[in-house]
C-alpha cells in the first residue's frame, strides 16, 4: 500500500473520530476520565528468528486512578515473516468493573481468543513506521439473569465475534524520541439485536515514545486516547460512552538471545 493512501485512511479515521465525538458531545453521553497503565511486550526467542511471545497487561482506573475500571492480560505466539511482517495467536482475559450508570451492576469476566496479522512499513533507515494490524477476537462474556444477584456464579457466556483494525504510525524525530498516532475500529461481526451496532468502538491515540535503549528495542509510551462506545457489550442498556484516557505503556521488542 502507498504511503499517500495509507495517509489518507489515517485522516479519514480521524476525522471519523472527531464527528463521532462531537456527535456524542451534542447528545451529552456519559463522558469518563481514565488511565491505562500496562505493557506490550514482542519478545523473539532469538534475534532475527521466526518464533517470539507477545505478553501484554493493563490495570484500567477509572477518575484516572482513584477507581478501578478493569484489568486486561494477553498471552501469544508470534511467528515473524521474512519480510518483517508477523502473524499471532492466544487468549487474552478481561475482568470488568461497573464504573459509570452505563455500566453492568456486577463485575465480570472477558474471555478471549484472537488471531492476528501485522504488517509494517519501515523507511529512512527505520525513523518512520507504518503498521496495520488485523485482529479477530472471539469473546465469551459472563452475564447474569438477574443484574441485582450478589452470587458470583454466571448465568450464560454471550459470545461476540470482533474484528479489530489499527493503522498506527510512530516517528523518531530525535534518536530516543518519537511521535505516535493510530486510530483502531472494533467491528462486531455477530451483533445480534437493535440494541447492538455493529460498530462496538473507535480509539484514536496520540502520545510520545521515548527509548531506553540505544536499539529503541525498550521504550516508554505516554499518551491521550479517545475511546468511543457505540451501543458496547458491557452497558446494561446497550447505551454508548466515550472515555478520555491517559495511557502510559512500557513496550519492547527485545529478544530473548542474541545473534
């Protein structure tokens, strides 16, 4: 894919973004502050090999950190292409928590399963990278029939199937300094009622990375995500949301062994 059409799909999703966020301002939706803390860890087992992990975890506040919004963990295998592209695979785990008067009444569970493809565009020695990255999760959500239950027993799992695309792009614009901007839609492909769109959300992202290492293979991400929901999973009435989060991320590409 051109570098132009690849410009061109970024603007249109942002400018996506903003008249989805503007509309919900307008209809004066429940709005949240929140901050993601985690990691995202690409981890080869050896330098220029095919086969890696891929760990990630979050802990979710909500009023930034002065309530728990949720914790996240993803566990996978990586195989990675000649040419720099890789193909994925695990589970993942979600446990969510009611933190505004859209959400579910009762704490529960995430269940995942995903596939995943990543194709990177690399240029001027490495200093600007363009990815897209392809994702299906299947998802088993714990439910109860009756809200107001204080058990901890789940009456039925709904499954949704989801389709994740990200089109991110990162520049080094000093040696240990780079900008950051993606924007990434969740498509639920099974959405099964009037109650549920088949868009589930949008995130646009923009933040800076900072290297700790000379290789840029450790780095540090802070950043402002706009997260929309549109009719999400985990409200009670099928109602949607924005979240204005704080991410700060420890990522890595380190393998595990050297040439």
């Amino acid at each position: 894919m051109k570098r132009n059409n690849i410009c061109e799909m970024l603007f249109i999703a942002i400018v996506l973004t903003l008249s989805f966020s503007a509309k919900i301002n307008a209809q004066k939706m429940v709005q949240n502050t929140a901050a993601w803390i985690g990691y995202e860890m690409y981890l080869p087992f050896k330098e220029d090999g095919r086969w890696g992990l891929l760990l990630e975890g979050y802990s979710k506040g909500s009023d930034l950190v002065s309530e728990l919004q949720g914790a996240f963990y993803r566990a996978g295998a990586n195989y990675y292409l000649k040419n720099g592209n890789r193909l994925g695979a695990g589970i993942a785990y979600q446990w969510d928590l009611p933190y505004d008067e859209l959400s579910l009444p009762y704490n529960n569970p995430d269940y995942r399963i995903y596939e995943q493809f990543v194709w990177r565009i690399a240029k001027k020695e490495g200093n600007e990278v363009w990815s897209q990255r392809f994702r299906m999760e299947q998802r088993w959500l714990g439910r109860k029939d009756d809200p107001n239950s204080e058990s901890d027993h789940f009456d039925y799992y709904k499954f949704e199937n989801t389709f994740r695309y990200q089109l991110r792009y990162q520049y080094w614009f000093k040696p240990r300094w780079a900008a950051v901007i993606y924007d990434e839609l969740h498509i639920r492909t099974n959405a099964a009622s009037s109650d549920e769109n088949y868009l589930d959300q949008n995130r646009l992202y923009l933040g800076a990375a900072y290297s700790l290492d000379k290789r840029r293979e450790i780095r540090m991400e802070l950043g402002y995500m706009n997260q929309v929901f549109f009719k999400s999973p985990d409200t009670e009435n099928g109602l949607s949301r924005m979240n204005h989060t704080i991410r700060v991320t420890l990522t890595t590409d380190l393998p595990f062994k050297r040439k």
